[in-house]
C-alpha cells in the first residue's frame, strides 16, 4: 500500500471513498441533523468533534445503517448504501465501534474477534487473523481471557479488534480514547497512524479527549447542534471562532 | 345504515376504547418504568372482577362501590407481586420478565379455577339506557366510560402535579437522569406496579356491569391491552388513552361488516399493520441520539 | 446455504453414550413393556419432541414464542388433510404437515421477527388465537367439527416408532444446530442483536431459519400426536396449555441446552401421569409455579444451572 503524505488539506485529495451528502435526521419534531456533509478520502483520518448532543452518534449511526436518514445519501465508493442494514454495510467495508463497549460477555476476547471475522470478515485483503488483530489491538497476552474480566481499555481494545476483523476500508471509531489512561493516549494515536498508513484504512474518529484528536487527524469536522460549522486542519479549526463559541462553557482539554 | 346507528356505534366504540384505554395504560406505564411486559394483566382485572362478584353475591355489594374495595386490594396485590417476584426480575434479560409474568398469570387463572371453577360468572343488575333523540345509549357503558374519564383525569393529576407521579414520569422519560437527581427507581417501581394492577382491577369491577367473566378470561384482556399499547407506543400513557379510542371505533365500525366472532382478529391485525408500518406506535418516540 | 450449515467436529464419542444407550432401549421397548407403558413412552416421546422443538427457536434466540401451538395445530391439520383427503401416505403426509407449519413460521417471520421480545412474544399469542377462529369458523377444514382417521389408519406400534423418530430428530437436529455457523450466529444475536447485526450477522435471516425448523418438528410432532389420538378439531389443535406444557418442560430442564427439555418432559410429564394432573386448574397451578420458581432460582434450568456450575457444555454448542 502506498502511504501518502500527511496532507492535512482542508477537503479531500483525489475521489472520496466516503460521500455523505446533505444528511438530515428529524426524532419527533428535532432536527438532530440538519443537511450535514462530509467525504472521506482513502487512507484519510478524519476527526469529528462537538458538543454533546451536536449529532456525531447520530451519523455515525446513519452511516453505519443503524439508522436511517430523513433525507440526504451516503455513498460508498460510488455505492448508495443509504437505508442498508448495518449487517450489509459491515460486509461491504464499514465497521463501526460503540461508544459504551459492547462485548460478547460470553465468550473470550479472541472468540469475539473470531465470530465478527467469521460473519463479517469475508472481504479481502485481510488486515490479519484473529491472533494478529488481538496482537494489534494489544490485547495478546488476554487473548484467552473472558470479555468479562476486562478493563475498559481493555473492552475499548476489543471493540475495535472486533471491527478490525470484519476488514474495514473505513472504520468508525466512537470516543475511543475516553476512559483509556493518558499514557494510553500515545499508543492510541500510533495505533491510527498504523492502520491509515500500513493497512490503507480511512478513519472517521469522535472524540471528546480533544488534544489527542488534534495531534492524530488529518482533517478535523465541527459539528454543533447538527450542522457543520468549520473544517479543516487541526490548527486551523481549534482558532475559528464559531468553533470557540460552540464550546464555551465546555472545558477543552 | 342510519346516521343514527353510525352516530350511536361511534360513541360505544369511543366509550368502549376509554375504557380498554386505561386499563392499557396500567400496562404501558409499568412497561415504561420497568421495562416489564406483564403478561398477567388481564388476569389481575379478572382477580379485581370476582372481588366485585362475591361482593356483590355476599354483601349486595354494587359494583361501583366494590371499587372502594378493589382498588385498594390491587394496589397492595401489585405492590406485594412487585416485591416478592417482580423486582427480581427487572434488570434480567427481557425474555425473564416475559416467562414470570407468564407464570403468574397461569398460576392466577389456575387458582381462579380451583376456586370458583368455570362457570362465568355475572352481576344481573339491568341498568336500561339513556335517549337522546334517536340515539339509545345503555347506562352501563356510559357509567364505564365516566369512570375511565375520572381515571385519567387522576392519572393526569396524579402524573403532572405529585411528586411521587412526577418521579415515575422522570424515569420513564430517562432512568439513568432519574437515579442521578436522586429518585430511588425501587421505590418508582413499586408505586408504578401497585398502580397498574390497581388499575386492572378496578376496570375489572367496571367489566361486571358489561359482562361476564371467567377465571381464564385473562388473556382476552391482556391482548386488548396489549393491542392497545401497541397502537400508542410502549411507555407512553395518553398514547394508550389515543390507542384505545382508536381501537374502539374501529372495532365498532368494524361490526357493521364483519360478524362478532372475528373482532378479535381486526385487533390482531391492526396491530400487525402498526408494527409493520410505524413500530413505535401512533404516537410513540423512535430512539434517539 | 449449505455452507452456513457447516459443522465442526467435536468429541463425540463419549458424549453420544448415553443418548445411544437410551435409543437402543427405546427402539426395543414394545417388544418387552405393556401397552400401557408403551402408550406413556410414546406421549412421552411427543413432549420431547414439543419442548425440544420450542427450545430450537426460544433456547437458541432468546424470543418467546407464545403462539407455539400453531406451529402443532397446522402440522396436524396439514397430515390429516394430506392422509384423508388426498390419500397421501403417512410419512409424506406428515412431512406435508411439518412443511405447511414452516412455510407459515416463514410466511410470518418477516413482520414478526423485526419486532422486541415482548412484541413478538405477544404478536405470536395473537396469532395462534386467529388460527383458531380461524379454523373453527372455516368450513374447508370442516371448522368446529374437525377430523375423524377411520380405524384403518390404527397402529399402535408404528405410531410409537414415528413418535420416536420424530423426538431422536429433533434432538439431533438440534445438536447440529447448536455446532454449526448457525448456531454461532443465533448465539450472538441471542447476547446482543445490535451488537451481531454490526459486525455482519443478518439477524433477520438466522432468526427465520431457526423459527422455521422449530415450526418444521413441531409440525410433524403435531400430525404424529394426531394420527394417535386419531381426532382433531380446533380446541385441540390449538389448544394454548400444549404452549404452555412445552414452556414449562423445556425451562425447568434449561433453555438453550440440548437435554434440558428432555429432561424437563421427563420429570413433568411423569409427574403429570403418575399424579393424575388431568383436572384442568391442578396442570395450570402446577406448571405456573414451575415456571415463576424456574424464573426466580435456577433461570437456565436443571441442566443449565448444573452445566454452568460445572463449567462444561451441554452438547457441545458454539
């Protein structure tokens, strides 16, 4: 796989393999979404903030098929996979992780990567078997170890080995780092840069721990109350104003 | 067909569906706040309907006054089944709850049946009909409907201006927020649950003075409530009220073409249709963020 | 398909003993037990056959089919019909009537199954009740009156080894079940659907699948059950205490593990026979305090609880 350069260009170099246009998600009269837009590029990590409740899990939801839009497309590699169940979305390359980790409890961590590349992994090229993606994850030495007894870096590890093992060209990573120890931060943002680089794996990335997400995206988002309100290169978006504004009274880390 | 009888199925079809409506609301509430499904509901209106029998039978009791009775006893009966088997069961897979309330309600049809075996049971008091007009109204039905109105109408009180109904509203609304501003949810359940089988009961009373029951007319009731809830969305009370009054009309005027037998049926199939077309209900809220 | 039904290996030898054991004595019992007993061995025979197939679907997905007896009542209307009116021979005609009761669960599975637990739970009760006003009221299946099998169809000792290929079926098919990739799937969907739908399961597909084959032996259970007691009519062929009898046996022997439910229909149905449980309140109380005690203390059955103290498996299973 040819690693591009890091770019940190405001839009996207070359085709998107991700096109979501125009999204809008009303519940009962709210609007959570309100025609937000976005592209991914190949190999790309694009990092997605906001206050709470701006809308991230929403289209993160959309994008996954765990929801359907009110109006407005996404497009996978110029497939419309607008309305598709997640279990069709997960097969064609786009694996999600959950915010509150979501193991199978009954079964041991290498059995939880096992079964989501036994149903969802039939795509190639592999990112690895189960052992390797347990390896990646850092999660060898617990590899025999019931879901249970984990930590929640642990379980947060076991999310996304889970949807590493379906093959993913674009993985969704929901707040990833919160919860993990700072020290973990470092490892996080390494872990990124290997899958973008060596794998070719775009990522969108939802974060709350914000200085951590600013030192490993290309490109960041700004969502407040369900529409976009800035993009662009990390450095850039931290000192718009719109974004300043959106988060007074919230603590940026 | 006259406008007459049009006029006159319409109300018995609202008046009916005022009352199914409540009774569902005693489901949908428990539902709400403890992610309960009780499949045993009907036969708690049973249990309140043979109270008001041998009431009536042993003391000339009306049905009307036994309510001073049975709302109480299906207060207590709910608040004693919540803590004795219910609770236990709350946080446990939904499949749990199912298979308990399940068991209770086989168990209070088989004990109904121990007892007092199956002859239906009826209270002959003939209450005529009112006239306006062309319209011929039975008392019956309407007193039912007056007490399915006085009902809601506490609820609604109850709901909006008490603290302990303020509290089962916050937690069906969000039980983590509820528990964080510090509602004791044990406390909500076992008021919730003693409120719901208070309800069933209490229509059960009601139910002598439209017809007869049996100890395994349980589940009849059950599934009109369940229809009910269905039509107005899980956790959500005047969608039951909603739901019911729907149900009800359409079920009335469903008679004019369909013969008695198969009512249930439309029932059935109405719920099918809403669960197909718009699973959260009539009025329900779909999952948000 | 077919790859979706592969199933892996696992020691069967010492486990497959003691099932062997009791099919031999089974398959040689007429020859060496009274008629009566015989009678019990083949009623026996058929709770198994019930409760195992209700476990196939409610043990292996975690979604309670209240409407069971459905899947029983078509099974026996669809042999009776096959026998009597077409004069299909009895093996063909029972497979008619397992197949009718598939197509049904499929046929409804897909507004059905989309729906939670309790939805789906009560939807199902729903439909069962239907049925039966259905065929009561339907003069193609000679509505309230039913069937009566002339005498020529009466053999006592055929219908007993029918009834015990119909339970060794049922057993078997649900050990393959419980090790193939269906299996695995069903279990995963059964901990978290959301969480099995996201990493590629089509939930929709395996949940049919299993209701399918839970309805497909039901079904030949109900047309075995029929050809014995030789009538049928709407209160029996829908009759809601068969769902409830299949509950209470399957839970209290343990949902989800392969001997569980004969064990339950062991224990429940010798207790029913010996003690007489026919009054129709006694079989209600009896079995509605089974089931709030199994609920309340040992939620995953006799064998369920002894298996996971023991930390084994019960038929090997995903």
């Amino acid at each position: 796989m040819v690693s591009p350069e890091r770019t940190g260009a405001t839009s996207v170099v070359g085709s998107p393999i991700l096109d979501v246009s125009m999204i809008r998600k009303t519940f009962a009269g709210l609007v959570a979404l309100d025609g937000v837009s976005l592209q991914l590029g190949s190999s790309e990590i694009l990092g997605l903030i906001g206050p709470n409740g701006a809308g991230k899990s929403t289209l993160f939801n959309i994008i996954s098929g765990s929801m359907k839009p009110t109006a407005g497309k996404v497009k996978f590699h110029d497939l419309d996979i607008t309305g598709l169940p997640p279990n069709r979305i997960c097969k064609l390359g786009i694996a999600r992780t959950f915010q509150i980790p979501r193991p199978f409890l009954d079964m041991t961590v290498l059995e939880n990567v096992e079964i989501a590349q036994i149903f969802g992994g039939n795509r190639v090229p592999k990112i690895g078997t189960p052992r390797e993606i347990c390896e990646l994850v850092g999660l060898r030495d617990k590899m025999h170890l019931s879901a249970k007894v984990l930590n929640v870096s642990g379980k947060k590890r076991l999310e996304v080995a889970r949807a590493l093992a379906t093959s993913p060209e674009v993985l969704l990573l929901d707040e990833i780092a919160a919860g993990m120890a700072p020290a973990e931060g470092e490892w996080v943002i390494g872990f990124m840069e290997k899958m973008s680089r060596e794998y070719g794996v775009s990522i969108i990335w939802v974060e709350h721990v914000m200085r951590l997400l600013m030192k490993g995206v290309d490109r960041v988002i700004v969502i407040d109350h369900g529409i976009k309100i800035a993009e662009g290169k990390p450095e850039d978006v931290v000192n718009d104003e719109r974004v300043q504004q959106a988060y007074l009274g919230e603590k940026k880390k | 067909m006259s406008a007459a009888l049009v006029a006159e199925l319409l109300i018995l079809g609202l008046m009916y569906g005022l009352l199914y409506g409540v009774l569902a609301m005693g489901l949908t509430i428990v539902f709400g706040v403890m992610k309960v499904v009780n499949v045993a509901h009907g036969d708690f209106v049973i249990v309140g309907s043979y109270l008001s029998y041998w009431a009536y039978v042993l003391a000339g009791l009306n049905p009307i006054l036994s309510l001073l009775l049975t709302i109480p006893f299906g207060f207590l009966l709910g608040a004693a089944t919540y803590l004795g088997l219910v609770r236990r069961v709350q946080n446990s897979p939904e499949l749990m709850s199912l298979l308990l309330t399940f068991g209770i309600s086989t168990l209070i049809g088989g004990l109904l049946l121990f007892l007092y075996s199956p002859t239906q049971r009826a209270i002959p008091i003939a209450l005529g009909s009112f006239s306006y007009g062309t319209l011929s109204l039975p008392v019956n039905i309407s007193v039912a409907a007056v007490y399915a109105v006085a009902v809601a109408v506490a609820l609604r009180f109850f709901f909006y201006r008490t603290f302990w109904g303020k509290a089962i509203r916050a937690v069906i609304d969000n039980r983590t927020s509820a528990i964080l501003v510090g509602i004791n949810p044990d406390t909500v359940s076992l008021l919730t649950f003693g409120i719901g089988i208070a309800i069933a009961s209490s229509v059960g009373s009601i139910i002598m003075l439209l017809q007869s029951v049996s100890p395994l007319s349980g589940p009849d009731f059950t599934l009109i409530s369940f229809v009910i809830v269905v039509l107005g969305g899980l956790g959500n009370p005047p969608g039951a009220l909603v739901g019911g009054v729907v149900l009800g009309v359409v079920e009335s005027l469903a008679s004019l073409v369909v013969n008695a037998a198969m009512t249930p049926a439309i029932g059935f199939l109405i719920m099918v249709a809403v669960l197909v077309i718009r699973p959260q209900g009539i009025m329900g809220r779909r999952g948000g963020d | 398909m077919l790859k979706d039904l592969l199933f892996e290996k696992r020691k069967l030898s010492r486990y497959i003993v003691p099932w062997a054991v009791a099919l031999a004595l089974l398959v040689l019992a007429p020859y060496f037990v009274s008629p009566s007993l015989r009678s019990f061995l083949l009623f026996l025979l058929m709770w198994i056959a019930l409760s195992q197939s209700f476990n196939m679907f409610t043990g292996l997905t975690g979604y309670v089919n209240f409407g069971f007896v459905a899947f029983y009542g078509l099974g026996g209307y669809g042999m009776t019909i096959s026998l009597l009116h077409f004069n299909i021979p009895i093996y063909l005609a029972l497979i008619i009537g397992g197949l009718l009761s598939s197509a049904f669960a499929f046929l409804v599975s897909w507004p059905t199954l989309r729906l939670r637990g309790a939805y789906f739970a009560i939807a199902m009760l729903s439909l069962a009740q239907a049925l039966f006003v259905i065929f009561d009221n339907w003069n193609l299946v000679n509505s309230a009156t039913g069937y009566t099998f002339p005498v020529v169809y009466y053999d006592p000792t055929l219908e007993y080894y029918y009834m015990l290929a119909v339970a060794a079926f049922t057993v078997i098919c649900l050990y393959l079940l419980m090790n193939s990739r269906v299996g695995l799937a069903l279990k995963a969907i059964k901990q978290d659907e959301e969480t099995a739908v996201s990493i590629g399961i089509n939930a929709t597909f395996y949940k049919a699948l299993a209701f399918a084959i839970s309805a497909f032996f039901a079904g030949i259970a109900g047309g075995v059950t029929t050809w014995t007691i030789t009538i049928i009519d709407p209160p029996s062929a829908f009759d809601t205490t068969i769902t409830l009898t299949s509950i209470s046996m399957s839970m209290l022997g343990g949902l989800g593990t392969l001997s569980g439910p004969v064990i339950g229909a062991l224990i429940l149905y010798s207790i029913e026979h010996y003690f007489g449980l026919t009054l129709p309140y006694l079989h209600l109380i009896v079995f509605g305090i089974i089931i709030v005690v199994v609920v309340l203390v040992i939620p995953q059955g006799i064998i369920g609880e002894i298996t996971s103290k023991l930390k084994i498996r019960d038929g090997g299973g995903g």
